[in-house]
C-alpha cells in the first residue's frame, strides 16, 4: 500500500507504541487521525507532527463514543484507509485477585475497543473495496502466563478478532495485519504498578523493543500487506518452538512466571 496521503486512524496515540506509530506513518505522507482520552497528550503531538494530524479525543471502551468519533472522523478526513488498533490498558492480576468490574475494564481495553472501532468503519471500508485493519496485541495471546488472567484473556479475545476478520474480509481487499512486539520500553507498566514483576523470567531472553522499532514494523507490515509480524527475532523463533512443543513452552513461562505470595514459600 502506497502511503501517501492516505488517512490512518490510530488509537492509544497519546504514547508509547501509537505516538510512535503516528509519527511514523506522517513521515510516510500520511493523514493521522490521532484517538486517545488524554486531549492534551493528542493535542501536543498533533502540534508536533503539523498539518498531518487531527485530534479525535474518545473513550474506546465506550461504543456511543465511539460511534461519535466515527462520524468526525468521516465528516472531516472521510473513511480511513488505515486503522491501528493498538489502544490496550489493564493491571494485570490473578483470577483471585479479579473483581468483575476489573475484568470489565480489562476487556475494554484492547478487545471491546479494536471491536467498536473495526465495526465503526468496517461497512465503509468493504464498500470500498480496500484498507488494511492493524491489531497491535501481545505474545500472552499465544501462550498465557499467571498472574495477569483478564489481560491474558482479553488478548486472546483480540487474536480471535484477528482470526475472525481475516476469515470475514477476505476477498473483500480490505487486509487485516497482527503486530506482535515482545516488552516495550514505554510507560505501560508506569502506568499499571504491580505488573512489570509478573512477566516470566525467561522473557529476559526476548531484547526489549522502543516503540519506534515497533512502529516502523508496523508501518512496514502496513505498506507489505502482511497478514502478522513479531519482533525482535528472539520473540518469533519462542513463537515458533510454542508452535510446535506448545505444552513446553506454556511449562517454562508457568515456573518462571508470577507465584502467590504463599505459593513463593514452598
């Protein structure tokens, strides 16, 4: 896909992965409809980036809102060509640890939100017969480990979306791409305490990745129409081997992921 000028929504803007990605896609020429709930954060790089970019303040976990950002984004920049859906927030926690209103705000964001925003455009975007849809998701959605049940799950629920889109949009020349990045030096787990010390042990052998690097595989796959990519390298060939010995890999991150306090005294 040729990039110029094309209109690429991109949620979770405000930082990290989708304040690199933004950046990225407006060196390629491309309009950036910036979506986030913090206006401020959206508002400063849009001053940043220029005449390229538009600020589409939203709560993702909320359909109407969504609904409303849709229709402003149509009005002024018209259907894009390009969603990433790359929004996703959430402590991770046990299943014990998990009230259903936790569990609520897990799933909203990434699932409910990549689903709400796919489904805004997705009747637009087929009648036009081209578009690519972005998922930004997690290695958890191939092999889950404890400590972080509602993120795991609602992961698994974005691959399933990916899977589910793929199988729905074909033929129509609207693609679907996953990007699968391994640890990324960003503000995430700043802003989910409690989570970082969760991640299994053996992930120190996966390189952690800056959201540039994320971004410009991103923009890549984008431009390359491919159906999923993953990085660093370390973090696919890991892929791969859960691929072919899954119940190997799913022991090693079970031993060297997060014990209970009383499960840790044994």
């Amino acid at each position: 896909m040729e990039l110029w000028n094309k209109v690429v929504l991109i949620t979770g803007a405000s930082s990290g992965i989708g304040e690199a990605t933004a950046r990225e896609f407006a060196r390629a020429g491309a309009k950036v409809a910036l979506v986030a709930r913090r206006e401020e954060r959206l508002k400063a790089l849009a001053l940043e980036i220029g005449e390229l970019a538009w600020v589409y303040p939203a709560d993702l976990g909320d359909p109407d809102a969504v609904v409303a950002m849709a229709a402003r984004v149509r009005s002024e920049l018209g259907t894009p060509d390009v969603i990433v859906n790359n929004a996703g927030a959430g402590t991770w926690q046990f299943a014990d640890e998990t009230t259903p209103h936790d569990f609520l705000r897990q799933a909203a964001v990434p699932y409910l939100a990549a689903g709400y925003v796919t489904t805004a455009f997705a009747a637009d975007m087929v009648r036009r017969g081209s578009g690519r849809i972005v998922v930004v998701n997690s290695p958890v959605s191939r092999v889950a480990w404890p400590g972080a049940f509602g993120y795991a799950a609602a992961r698994w629920a974005l691959r399933g979306l990916v899977q589910a889109l793929q199988a729905d949009l074909r033929g129509t020349g609207v693609g679907v791409t996953e990007v699968l990045p391994g640890k990324v030096s960003s503000d995430y787990f700043a802003s989910n305490p409690g989570s970082e010390e969760r991640i299994p042990t053996i992930s120190a052998l996966i390189p952690e990745v800056t959201p540039e690097q994320v971004a410009r595989a991103l923009v890549n796959a984008t431009r390359k129409g491919r159906r999923r990519t993953a990085l660093p390298l370390t973090l696919r060939l890991i892929l791969g081997q859960a691929w072919v010995t899954p119940r190997l890999v799913a022991w090693l991150t079970a031993i060297t992921g997060a014990k209970r306090p009383e499960q840790a005294k044994r």
